[in-house]
C-alpha cells in the first residue's frame, strides 16, 4: 500500500468512501502558496542546518516552483487519495524530483506544516480583511461629511427618541469597524509565532534552526513549546470572535438600512444594482443585499461556535478532529470579505430621503427633553421639569399639535413654570446644535469627527 506516504505499516487499502471522507484538499488547496512557502523555508534552513545537501535544496526550490506554477495555471491534478495540499505536493515534488522531494519531510510533521500554514494564510487574509475595513470606513466618514448637518430621528427602543445628525449615526459605525480592525489585527500579532520545527508533537532529533525559518516565513518567533504549537487553535477561534463581532455590526448596519428603506421609514433607497425585484409582485424593489449580510452573521457565528466546539474536549496534541477548523474560518472570511465589499461599493450610491428624515424627527416630540432641559434652566429640578414636559405631551397628542405649537395660555395652563418662549425655541437644529461637547451629536462636532478620521484614515 505504499502509494500513500503513510502506507508502510498498512496491509489493505483504505476504504473507498473513507478515502474521499478523510480528504480535506477540497478545502486545503487553496493554501498551496504557505504550503510552498513553508517547504522552501524548512528546506533552506535544513541545508543551512547540513542535514540536507545543497544539490537536493537546488531540486526541491526548482521543483516547488514548478508545482506553484502548475498550480497557478490549473494544471495540478490535486487527488484525494492524497488526503491535503501537503501530501499533494510533496508527492508531486517526488514525482519530479526523486529522492531529493522524499528528504524534505526531514524533521517536519504535517501536525506543524498545517498548523504553520494554516496561520501563514490566515494572516494574509486577516490583512484583506483589515483593508475591506478600512475601505469602509473611508466610505462611512466620506458619507458622514456629506450628512454632518442632515437631521434623522434617534431611536432607543425602535421608538423616536431625539435628533441626531445622520453623519452622527454613520461614524458610529466608523468607531465599530475601527475596534473591529483592532481585534483582527491583535489576533494576528498573537498568532505569528512560527510552529515548524515542533514535527509531530514532541519536535526533533535534528539540529534544527527555528529562528530561521521563523524569520524567513516572516514570524516574530519559534513558538515556544512544541505540544502547544501543534495542539493551539486559539487563534482560530480569535479571529472567528473578531469575524463575528464585525459581521454582528454589518448585521446591525443591515438592519437599519432595510427598516430606512421600507414604505413606513423612506429615509433611504438602495441602488437598484444592490437590490432585486421579485417574480410575483411588479412593484417590489427588495433590499437582498443587507438581508443577505444579515444572514451570512449567522453562518459566521456558526464558525465561531463550531471551532470551539470541536477542540473543547480535545486531548493534546493533534487530533484528526482539527482538520475541521479551516472549514469554518474559510467560510466565515469568505463570506465576511464579500459582506464587507458589498458594503464598501453599496453605500456610495445610497439615495438619502434627507426631507423625510427631516419630517420624522421633528414628529414624535422628539424635542421633549430639550424643554426639560430649558425648565431646569430657569430652575426646575429635573424630575419635576420631565414632568411637566410630560403633561404637554399629553396635552399635544389630545390635540393634535406639536410642542412648539403651544401657546402662551396652553403653558401657564399645564404649569406656571413653562413659559412660551422656552417652547417656541424649540426646534429639532436647536436640538442636535445644542449637544456640542466630545461624542456629542452636534453638526460641529461630526465635521471635527470627520476630519479627525480623515487623517486617521489618510495611509
Ligand atoms: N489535513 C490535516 C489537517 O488539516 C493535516 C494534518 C494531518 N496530520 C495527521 N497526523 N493526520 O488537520
């Protein structure tokens, strides 16, 4: 059974159906370039080390090169009887190399190649991710700029709270995607510690050089113990939290853009290139793509929920068990990098209803509290100004007005203590102009926000 590299001790052939069940090179082909990466440092550094000849490291870099180029044009045959992208291609080296490809798995495991590669790919895919990000956020503080003045309603409890400035509730979402990068980006400094060198679980019998293939594969470090390098999937599960915790605040963004779209809101219209019609209904214009976002949130959550799943019981150090984990990250940056661009290339084009925005804030009493704030000014402790506000909201509903529609009589009625002009000064611009202090809604400080991000944001 000797045409597996693993087949010396066996007698019969694997079963057929657990040939294809036990493969993971549907999934693991796509990090042939680390796994290149990774063989061409070990073998360097073997050579260095004097445990390989210069003749045979000549071969096995010719031949890699070779298999890379094979890859990148389609013709590799990656087969499943070869289990992953590791046996592929150390099989294919031999194929073409002889004896040289056979030495190169010297003081090497696949338990630390994959774990080695696994991290090699995921920290060029956690810095796409970060770039999709920051893309974003340009686009938000662009958008943000525009809308520093426009007035919407705030909501708490999906209810009309009080105004706030539509740049305002953008850079909200600048500030989430912001701690958003900082997670990615402090998962994949905790992750860059090299763990080839660890072999199978307990490292080697050969004078290895860890640093060097470290540095060469461009880690801050060897890992530093060879159980845990083999065994760790902590970094897995980190970026999956971070993959997750972005796609909760694109679900969130989701949301509200499909509630604004709606009949009942207008606030916003979608570009009809991000949204689709349906088969049934010819007026129907539906907002697929932040519903979809909102969907993929739950597979990304998935992920998450199902890396740590899998190693929670699981002895040191591998277990076949692991070969599970890319599965669920690669699903969950896939369909994260695809939300985040949807995202960065619909926004620009979103139509903002800004007169309808207007009209909802300034409905709903949404000033209320900025009159409990005038009465406390004149001297009203709080609690009795918010109830006087209160009984001139009553008073309004029952009359159909708003407050500031209020006369002089109608004040001193509900209270001596509310004068006219408090009420007349009432408008929803007074209102977001008013809260004019850091983190504050006011049109003044979105344009400093703004220009704050757009230096952050310059490199
Ligand atoms: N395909 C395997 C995985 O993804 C590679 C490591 C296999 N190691 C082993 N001892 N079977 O986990």
């Amino acid at each position: 059974m000797s045409e597996k590299p693993w087949g010396g001790r066996f007698e019969s052939p694997t079963n057929e159906f657990v040939e294809a069940f036990n493969a993971s090179i549907d999934v693991d082909a796509r990090m042939y370039a680390e796994d290149i990466n990774g063989s061409k440092a070990h073998a360097k550094m073997l050579t260095a080390q004097g445990i390989l000849s210069q003749e045979d490291c000549n071969a096995i870099m010719r031949g890699l090169d070779e298999i890379l180029g094979e890859i990148e044009s389609g013709e590799f045959e990656f087969t499943i009887a070869l289990e992953d992208v590791h046996m592929n291609i150390e099989a294919r080296l031999t194929e073409k190399i002889g004896d040289a490809g056979k030495r190169l798995h010297t003081a090497r495991s696949r338990n630390d190649q994959v774990a080695t590669d696994t991290r090699l790919y995921l920290r060029h895919r956690s810095s796409r991710i970060i770039g999709h990000l920051r893309h974003l956020q340009r686009v938000l503080v662009e958008l943000a700029e525009t809308h520093a003045d426009t007035i919407m309603p705030g909501f708490t409890h999906l209810q009309t709270a009080q105004p706030v400035t539509f740049g305002h509730h953008l850079l909200a979402y600048v500030e989430m995607f912001n701690r958003d990068i900082g997670r990615f980006k402090d998962a994949a400094d905790r992750m860059n510690q090299c763990p080839l060198g660890s072999a199978a679980l307990a490292g080697t019998t050969f004078p290895i050089d860890r640093h060097m293939t470290a540095a060469t594969l461009g880690f801050d470090a060897p890992t530093a113990n060879s159980l845990d390098a083999v065994s760790d999937r902590d970094f897995i599960m980190e970026l999956l939290a971070a993959a997750s915790i972005t796609a909760v605040h694109l679900s969130r963004f989701s949301e509200e853009l499909i509630l604004w779209m709606s009949a009942q809101f207008r606030f916003v219209d979608l570009p009809d290139a991000f949204c689709t019609g349906s088969s049934i209904m010819p007026q129907k214009k539906n907002p697929d793509m932040p519903e979809l976002v909102r969907g993929k949130t739950g597979r990304i959550i998935g992920g998450l929920v199902a890396i740590l799943t899998t190693v929670k019981s699981l002895p040191l150090a591998y277990n076949k068990d692991m070969q599970e984990d890319k599965t669920a990250i690669f699903d969950a940056f896939d369909n994260l990098e695809g939300s985040l661009r949807v995202f960065g290339d619909m926004l620009p084009g979103m139509k903002v209803n800004k007169s309808v925005m207007h009209e909802a804030a300034a409905s709903g009493f949404a000033t209320a509290t900025d009159l409990a704030d005038a009465l406390v000014r004149a001297g009203v402790p709080f609690r009795n100004a918010h109830e006087i506000v209160g009984k001139s909201v009553a008073h309004c509903i029952k009359e159909g007005i708003e407050l500031h529609e209020m006369d002089a009589a109608t004040c001193v009625n509900i209270d001596e203590r509310l004068s006219v002009d408090m009420v007349r000064t009432l408008s929803v611009e007074n209102c977001v102009a008013a809260r004019d202090h850091i983190g504050g809604t006011a049109p003044n400080q979105v344009r400093l926000q703004v220009a704050a991000w757009k230096e952050e944001l310059k490199s």
